[in-house]
C-alpha cells in the first residue's frame, strides 16, 4: 500500500539507464513503484546508443584486422561487408536485452506502463498510451529521467535532408559516402565506424579541433591516427545549406566546399528531453538549455521531485545516470543518504584507435595546480609494428609534481578503454607517480607502458602571477 493515498510511493518517467535501475533498487527497498517509457525500454543506451553503436564499432574493426592478418602469414580471402546483416543482428540483440529490461523491471515488482507521462499537478501525471488513451496516476515521489535528443540545426536550409544517430542505426542500405557534422565523441565516433566499414567518410567541425574537453594532445593524435586511416576531417566551417540533387545529397560549407554525400549525418550535441512534460505547471527549475537543475541529491527544487540522468546534463553517460539512479534509491527509499560522486569518471571514445581517459586534462591540471608534471610516450605496438601497420598508440599520465599525485592519465590505443577502467580505480584510491613506478609490468603488453614511463616530458610551474 503506497502512502498518504497516492497510487505510488515512487512514479519513475522514462525506462532509460537512470530510470530503470532507480525504478528496481526503490522497489526492492520496499517502496510501490510504478514507470513509464514511451519508446523502448533500456533508453537511448541500449537502443540507439552505446550497445548498437559498440557492435558497430567491432564491425569497422574486421577490415583493420583482416590488412594485419596477412603480416602473420594468414591469407584472407575475399572480403565483403554486408550492412543488412549487421542491422538484423543488431535488431535481434536489442530486442533480446529490451526484454531483459523489461523482465527484470517486473519481476523487482516494478509496475510499467507502456504510456508516455506529463505532469497534470505537482503529485499528479497524465499517462498517454499509443492508442491515445489517457489515464492518472498520483505519486508520492517523481522521478524524472526522460534523457536527451539530439539537437538539430534548425536554421539550416536543408536540414531535413539530414539524419541524426537515432536513424543512423535503422539505414535501408549502409552509405557509400557520409558527411558528418559535429566534433564531439559521438560524431567521430561514427565517422570512426563508417570510414572503418569502407565507406567514404567526412566529419566537418565548426571547432579547430575535434573531441572539445579532452585532452589537447589527445584530441590531435586521434584526428591524426584517424586521418591516416582514410578519413576526411574538416575543421573550422559548417554547413551553410543542404540540398538534395539527383547525384544525391549536396552540403555547402562556409568554407565555400561542396559535399556530395549520401547521407550526412548530424551529431552536434544532445539536449535534455523535457518537451511535453508540463514541467511549467510544476515549479520545477530549469536551466538555459531546459536542463533540469539538481543538488547532490538529485533533488529538484520541488522536494518531492528528483531527476537523474541526461535530463540534468551533469555527465552525459549510462553508468553515471546508473549511479545517481541507484545513489536516488538508496537515498530516497534505502534510509541510506548517498551523493554522486562525478569526480573522475573514467570515459572511452570508441574510435579506432580507441581513447580511454580518467581525470584532468593536461589543461585542467595547469590551470589549477603550481607544479604539473607530464609523462609521455608514443609508439608502434608490437601487435601493430609486426605486420607493418603504422598506427601508433599514445599514453600520457599528468602528474601533481607537488605530491606526486596522479591526476590523470590518457591512453590512445587498442584497448584504451578497457585500460581506463582500470586505471579510474587507481586515480580514486589516490594513486602517486611512485605506485604506478613500483606496480611490476605485465610483459608483453602494450598497457606496461604506464609502469615503465621514467623519464618526464615536461614540467610545467604556475607562473606567480596568474
Ligand atoms: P535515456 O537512456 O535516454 O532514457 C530516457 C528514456 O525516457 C527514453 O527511453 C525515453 O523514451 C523516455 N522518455 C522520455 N520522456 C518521456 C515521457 N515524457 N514519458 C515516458 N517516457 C519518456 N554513454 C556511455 O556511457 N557510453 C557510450 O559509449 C555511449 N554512447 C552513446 C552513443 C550514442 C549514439 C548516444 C546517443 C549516447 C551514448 N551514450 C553513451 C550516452 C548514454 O546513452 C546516455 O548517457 C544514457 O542513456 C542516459 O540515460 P538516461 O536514463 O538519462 O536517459
């Protein structure tokens, strides 16, 4: 029996990564917990991000694979690339996990509603099915997690000839030529993947650098690493007009280019889903891009409301919008008050090479401390040096050269993400330089780079003045 006379203890919006583990974890606390989703369950994660983009990503990888190959003395017969194949197997595999979601939202006794919810009043929502029919529910507690959409740029004559990455992944047939425009980790990702798959593959960026908030190193070594792959980068324009002509599309920059493409793909940012939500009538705060404004707590400026996830634009990632999910629960419904902590998240960009980072930034580190040291090393792997390849890998560990502090390290390479998630546990314990130094090597690996790196490449002292 819910309290004070409300439906639910707990009304959770949106099936996404936040909402779905907030929806379990209250409900296993004992609370009556029900939940919407308008679209499908698991979110933009499991449907149209991280998992069908990281089965794209091992995709793209074959034709790598297969060019190494033949320096190990294989011979590797004819190779083509079916798209239709890969899109039915995905599909098959996101509606197997949407199940998973699904059932194990049930069995933790989770009430779902396959309805989209507004607010009708501060404990009241409007639940919209398919069909259109509505019905009410009351709530003693709201959870927002409604996530993000992709932006679009709506001044631009064109713009509907253009597709975002939720069409991305539905393509009848897979684009012999794309354009994407955007510089942030989800539109090089993708020219990452496309230009992986054989296609003819443009990323076109406002920025002078592509992956804004990574590491300036980093962020050249990757476009550089990609460029030498096939892929076409332009920095500094933007489209200035779309059009579609029989020779297929045509984007116009400012630059005065004339892009013919297939497909041009935007991937220049994503907002914070609110539309339609009634959030006005409710006194909920917001910010200037419609984001949801939150404490620690996830807690909104009603009481009773919360929100986790992209919706708050805090760090736009799944385990994050898992964890402040879960941290809400506990909080909320576990008698146990638990803050998010966002500090050193580790993150991956799933290009080939593959980025994996954890901490500050070369930048961020000399901005805020008086003595920054930087190891550094760039390399051919012996994976990759064997058959001739000359892809290079990068690792870069920034150091406190005050307390020896690592604060953060950097790896461009096969393999980077998974080293970061690692390497994240060691910059929460607090790890110095000296226990990077004294940890023994795994041999041969080309991850024992980050034990053997002696020699600093640089110090950087805080000039008195600034
Ligand atoms: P979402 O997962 O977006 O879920 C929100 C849900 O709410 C949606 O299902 C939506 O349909 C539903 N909803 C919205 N409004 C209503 C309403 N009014 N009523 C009912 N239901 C509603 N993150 C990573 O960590 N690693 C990655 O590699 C990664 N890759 C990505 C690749 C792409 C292409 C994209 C777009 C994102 C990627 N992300 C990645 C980000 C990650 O997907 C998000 O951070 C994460 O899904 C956020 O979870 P959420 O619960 O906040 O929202």
């Amino acid at each position: 029996m819910a309290s004070h006379n409300y439906d639910y203890d707990l009304f959770v919006i949106g099936g996404g990564s936040g909402g779905v583990r907030a929806a379990r974890i209250s409900s296993q606390h004992g609370a009556k917990v029900g939940l919407a989703e308008y679209d499908r369950y698991g979110g933009t994660c499991v449907i149209r991000g991280c998992v069908p983009k990281k089965l794209m990503v091992y995709a793209s990888r074959f034709a790598n694979e297969f060019e190494e190959a033949s320096g190990y003395g294989w011979t590797v017969g004819e190779r083509s690339f079916d798209w239709s194949t890969l899109i039915g197997r995905k599909d098959e595999e996101i509606d197997r996990l949407e199940e998973i979601y699904r059932t194990n939202l049930k069995k933790a006794g989770v009430t779902l509603f396959d309805a989209h919810a507004r607010f009708a009043d501060a404990h009241t929502l409007i639940l919209k099915s398919g069909d259109g029919s509505e019905q009410k529910v009351t709530a003693d507690r709201i959870l927002i997690a409604t996530g993000g959409y992709p932006k679009l740029d709506d001044r631009l004559p064109g713009m509907e000839h253009a597709i975002t990455s939720n069409a991305v992944f539905h393509l009848d047939e897979m684009p012999k030529r794309i354009v994407i425009a955007g510089g942030g980790y989800i539109a090089v990702e993708f020219a990452s993947i496309f230009c992986g798959l054989g296609a003819d593959t443009t990323l076109i960026y406002r920025g002078d650098e592509i992956l804004r908030g990574f590491d300036d190193e980093v962020r050249t070594f990757t476009r550089e690493q990609l460029e030498r792959k096939g892929l076409k980068v332009i920095l500094g324009e933007v489209f200035t007009k779309l059009e579609e002509t029989p020779q297929g599309l045509v984007g116009h920059t400012s630059g005065g280019k004339v892009l013919e493409a297939d497909q041009i793909m935007f991937a220049i940012g994503r907002n914070p889903n609110v539309h339609g939500l009634g959030l006005q009538g409710v006194g909920v705060a917001q910010g200037a891009k419609g984001e949801i404004i939150v404490d620690a707590f996830s807690q909104t400026s009603q009481d009773h409301i919360y929100a986790v996830g992209d919706v708050t634009d805090r760090i736009n990632l799944t385990p994050v919008a898992i964890r402040e999910g879960h941290a809400f629960a506990d909080t909320v419904f576990g008698g146990m008050p638990t803050r998010m902590d966002h500090a050193d998240v580790a993150t991956a960009v799933f290009t080939t090479p593959e980025i994996g980072t954890v901490g500050l930034t070369e930048q961020e580190a000399r901005a805020t401390h008086q003595m920054v040291d930087i190891y550094r090393t760039d390399f051919r792997t012996m994976k990759k040096a064997f058959p001739g390849s000359s892809e290079r890998m990068l690792m870069k560990i920034v150091v406190d050269g005050q307390t020896d502090r690592v604060l953060g390290v950097h790896v461009v390479g096969d393999g980077a993400g998974e080293m970061s998630q690692l390497l994240g546990i060691a910059i929460k314990m607090g790890a110095t330089k000296a226990d990077f130094d004294r940890t023994v090597a795994v041999h041969p690996t080309a991850a024992e780079e980050l034990v053997t790196l002696r020699t600093r490449s640089e110090r950087y002292m805080k000039d008195a003045a600034e």
